[in-house]
C-alpha cells in the first residue's frame, strides 16, 4: 500500500502541473497577444447604428469586468485563476445571461459519454484484432483487416468525419446525421428517447473508432508478435494448453501494459478529434459549444472551454494512471 | 542515411509505396510552376463546371479551376507542415538531448514538462488563440504557434535514444580515446538519430497538416491563403455538396488522403527499421 500511495502521490504531482502549465498557456495566449478581446466586442456591438460615447464607456467597463480584465496583470491572472478553480467563468455573451458553467455543464455529458463510448471501443476492438494479428501472423483475412485500419489511421478525423457524413447523408441516408437526439421528442428514460440517442450517436462514434482502431492495432501487432517468441509461450504450447487461452491469458495480458500507457498519453489528441466528430455531426457537445462560441465572438465562453478541457483532459488521465497498477502488478507492489 | 533509404527502398514494398505516393503529390505540387493563374485569383474560368477534357478536375463556383487551384493548396498545405515539423524538430532535439544526455534532475523536470505538453488538448489552445487573433492570424504565426506546442512526443524519443547512446562502449570508448563530446555526438550518434529524425519529421507532418485542414475548414486560419482545408472551407460555405458540385470537394479530399497515406508509410516503414526486433521478427531469426 506504501508503495502504491507514493505513486499515487506522484501521479497526483504531475496533474497538478499538467493543470498549471495548461491553464498558464491559456492566460499567457488571451493576455500576451496585442489584441484587445474587449474592444472587438465594443467594435462588433456597435459596427450598426449610432451608440453614444457614454454608452460605449459603460460597455467598456462592465465587459472589463465580466472578462476579468480590470487592474493590472497580476490581478487579472488571480482572478484568471480564481474563475478556473472555482468554476465561475462569468456570463455568456451570445446567451446572455446564461452562465457559461451551465452551458458547459450541459454539454459536457454528450462529450463525455461520445468520448468514452468510442475510446472504450476502439481500443477493445483495435487491441483484439491486433492480438489475432500478431498471434496468427499468417492468417489472410487479418493481414487485410490490417492493411485496412492502418490505411485510415493516419487520415485526420475531420476528413474521416466528414467522409462518413457524405456516405450516410447523401449516398446512403439511413441514419441520422445531426444532433444528439431527434427534435421534439420528450427527456427521460423511456425507449423512444434511448433509441434515438443511440442511434444519433452511432455516426460519430463509427467515425472517431474508425481513426482510433489504428494505432491500438499495430501497437498490439508488434507487442505481441514480441511476445510469442518468449519461451514460456513455447513451454504453454508444448504443454498443450489451448491456444485461446495462451493468447488471452498469457499474451495479451502482458502486452496490454503498455497500451493503457499509451492509452493515458494520447487521451489528449482523442479529446481534439472528439471535438471536431462533434463539429461535423452536429453533436450538442464541448466541441460543437466551442465552435459556435468562437463563431458568436463569446470571450467568456471560449476562455472556459478551453480551461475546462484542459482540466478534463487531465483529470482523465489521473484516473487512467491511478487504476493502471490494478492491472499490472509489477507497478503496484514491492 | 543514404544506404539506409536505398535498402528500405528495396527490401520493403511499404516504403516503395510510401515513396510513390509522396512523389506523386510532391509532383503535383511542383505543377503550380506551370499553373495558368495565379493562386488567389478568381472567376478566371467558367463557375461550376464538371470534370472534362478543358478542365480535369472541374471548376469552382468561385470560378477557379480545381485542378490548378488544387496544386496551389497541396504546395501550401506541404509547405505548411514541413515549416512546422522543422521548428519543432529543433525544440524536440535540443529537449530530448539535452535531457537524455545530462540524465539526474534535469532530466526529471524536463521530462515532467514534456510529459505535460503530451496530456493537453491543444486543439482548444489553438481555437483560443485564434480567436485573440482573429484577422492578425497569418501561417508563419500559426506555425510558430504549433511548433510551440507539437514537439512533446518525439522529444520524448529522442531522449529515450540519448539515454541509450551516452551508455553504449563505442561512446565510452571515443571519450577514453580523447575525442571531445562534439565529434562524438556528431560524427558516431548521428547516424543513428537521423533515422528517428526522419521518422519523426513525417509524423510530424502528418499531425500539423491534419490540424491545418482542421483548422482551416473552420474558417480558423487565414483563409485567403489556398490550402487543402481552406479550399473544402470555401466549398463547404457555398454549399458545394448540396448543389451537386462534388468534384470540389472530392478531389482535395483524395490527394490529401493521399498524401497522409504515403508520409505515414514513409514513417512506420522507417520505424521497423530503427526498432531492431521486428527487423529480427521479419528475417525470421526470431521466429520461434
């Protein structure tokens, strides 16, 4: 337990400073540009019409304030801070007067479940075709298989998105390929509403495990094509255990150590092309919010997704890193 | 280097391919020398016409023909990526050696660091500061921006492979013979990092031209520029693909998956060869 609590402490360490270098960029790329958030607001707010001088300084000062911009640099990066930790982002100017914590809270749980669903997916699938493919390195139909996720992995998730989009919303319209729900259908638990959750979410999720699958894959491949020329494989194969079992229990689950590592270090970029999976289909997540936000010119809004992501993100990876030693137990105990 | 990238070209098919295709598109490129119109030029041809024998790939409803406007964007997009896997190749070296090399504390802070620029998600930082910027964006900007925050992984590997160096006989062994830490590092360890260089490069490009065509089909970068996701960003907002003009997106979309495919072939063809055990798998010599 000793052991574990100093990891732990340490995992603990490294979020802490994820969370400070990340939201130190954010400040450091809303305050060291020459431009002024408040006077582009002042200036797109009054491009129409006539606005009296007083008016305009009035303006000035509250969006000084609700974008915590009053007094000098220092003060601005405690309140810069001060909004992180506790949440409180101030309002949304496109929503007025929506606070974006809500509007982040009520987008956060199609991201998060888009997210998970499709992370937990694509790695099951692209660790087990991978196994297969290192264990049965002469099998036809897997070298196919391969070749066909490697061929889409390095294409970007945008275009993998957007090709599936043309593929189900034009060549073959069978699902639905905008929103997380179908309009005019009442919120609860009951199998209308599951159902179409469900199948709006299907798109999304195929296009974003269609890029991740890759890269679990060929990781997998290659750890395992390693591991079978070990020679307790060779001794659990003469001993004439069941070659299911030999690559279960004994292959794979030695090889899957180091892809929850790997899982936990590219959480980050899965996060990016979950936002831009949202973009596409229309997906009422962070991604979709943080777009329109930019679209909309909202300040506030942007400063907190990208804070909120950042912490997520990290948060995420906390936990990936703080259950790993339950699977490998060389990390857990001396 | 060289006998590296003969034998590669030999032996393995992937490579081969790898190398076609890239050529392909770097050929396709080097065309806008040929182009008729200059690349920000519009309504120089007839708009919305499909793909015929005047124009290959088609026209625009911008009036510009796809195919001469295509090699324009294939060029900057390149451009683009190469420009930022170059700069961030310099911090990624200098932090992984340096790293790798000095080892102890310096080792663990800098590595704590880059451990963190791998976590977050830069998309949004790089959505945020667009929208500081707004007009003021410009692409050696928006290089530097990525370059900035894109060089965490492969400082990684390169530490890793320092690490590995600085231990090995032959280096104790040019030490003990006199010769001093530049000659070593740049006359015995560079060979061996100029694969990883290579390898890294055309994942590195592959990962900022991916988050340019991102970008750009958001309308989050300069967009007066022609690149690939510039020109999918101009055919999205005149609707392209409900008026029936598919050929606007359907051509940049093909070479830029072209080019994805061939640099990542280039790129894990390499990295079999630097990674010795499945060299060793491949002979056979550890198939057991």
């Amino acid at each position: 337990m000793n052991a574990y609590a100093t990891y732990a402490l340490k995992r603990l360490l490294q979020f802490a400073l994820v969370v400070f270098i990340g939201i130190n960029l954010a400040y450091l790329i809303t305050h060291a540009t020459p431009i002024d958030p408040v006077e582009q607001t002042v200036s797109a707010a009054t491009a129409f019409g006539n606005t009296s001088p007083e008016a305009i300084a009035m303006m000035r000062k509250s969006l000084r304030e609700i974008y915590g911009l009053e007094g000098n640099l220092w003060n601005q990066y405690a309140i810069f801070w001060q909004r992180v930790l506790v949440g409180d982002f101030g309002p949304s100017l496109s929503a007025f007067p929506t606070p974006v914590s809500t509007l982040i809270g009520r987008a956060l749980p199609w991201t998060v479940g888009l997210l998970s669903v499709s992370t937990i997916l694509a790695f099951a699938l692209g660790n087990l075709l991978g196994g297969l493919a290192g264990y049965f390195a002469d099998s036809r139909l897997l070298k196919i298989a391969g070749l066909a996720v490697m061929a889409v992995h390095p294409i970007p998730y945008y275009i993998v998105a957007f090709v599936v989009l043309i593929a189900f919303g034009y060549v073959w319209p069978v699902l639905p390929i905008s929103g997380g729900y179908r309009i005019n259908i009442t919120w609860g638990w009951n199998a209308d509403f599951i159902l179409s959750v469900v199948s709006h979410a299907i798109l999304p999720v195929t296009s974003l495990v269609l890029v991740g699958i890759g890269g679990w894959f060929m990781g997998m491949r290659s750890l395992v094509s390693n591991v079978v020329t070990e020679d307790y494989v060779t001794y659990a194969e003469l001993a004439g255990v069941s070659r299911g079992k030999i690559l279960g229990a004994y292959v794979m689950r030695n090889a899957l150590v180091p892809q929850v590592t790997g899982l936990a270090m590219s959480l980050g970029s899965i996060f990016n092309g979950a936002i831009i999976t949202e973009q596409v289909f229309g997906y009422p997540g962070i991604g979709t919010l943080l777009i329109s936000a930019v679209h909309a010119g909202d300040y506030s809004l942007v400063v907190g997704i990208a804070s909120v992501s950042i912490v997520a993100v990290s948060t995420a990876v906390l936990f990936i890193d703080l259950v790993y030693p339950l699977l490998d137990p060389r990390v857990k105990v001396s | 280097m060289l006998a590296i990238l003969r034998d590669l070209m030999r032996y393995r098919p992937q490579f081969r391919l790898g190398v076609i295709l890239t050529g392909v598109i770097v050929a396709f490129a080097a065309l806008t020398l040929a182009s008729p119109h200059p690349q920000q030029d519009q309504f120089v041809v007839p708009p919305d016409v499909p793909p015929s024998w005047a124009h290959w790939f088609g026209t625009t409803s911008r009036g510009q023909d796809v195919f001469w406007q295509l090699t324009f964007a294939i060029r900057n997009t390149m451009l683009f990526g190469f420009t930022v896997a170059i700069l961030s190749r310099l911090i990624s070296v200098a932090i992984g050696m340096w790293s790798g090399y000095k080892g102890g504390f310096v080792d663990r802070v800098l590595m704590s660091i880059n451990d963190t620029f791998i976590v977050i998600p830069l998309f949004p930082l790089l959505v945020l500061f667009y929208f500081v910027m707004r007009d003021k964006m410009s692409w050696p900007l928006l290089a530097l921006a990525m370059a900035a925050l894109g060089w965490a992984y492969d400082a990684r590997l390169i530490r890793s492979l320092a690490l590995s160096l600085k231990t090995r006989e032959f280096t104790q062994q040019c030490e003990f013979s006199g010769m001093r830490t530049s000659e070593i590092v740049l006359q015995e360890h560079l060979p061996y990092v100029l694969p990883i260089m290579f390898y890294t490069t055309m994942n590195n490009m592959n990962w900022s031209i991916g988050l340019e065509v991102t970008l750009s089909v958001l309308g989050f970068t300069n967009i007066d520029t022609p690149t690939v996701g510039v020109m999918i960003y101009w055919a999205n907002q005149h609707t392209a693909l409900v008026a029936g003009i598919w050929w606007w997106i359907f051509f940049p979309v093909l070479f830029v998956m072209i080019l994805f495919i061939g640099l990542f072939l280039l790129a894990i063809s390499m990295n079999e060869y630097i990674d010795p055990r499945s060299r060793l798998a491949r002979m056979g010599g550890a198939s057991g």
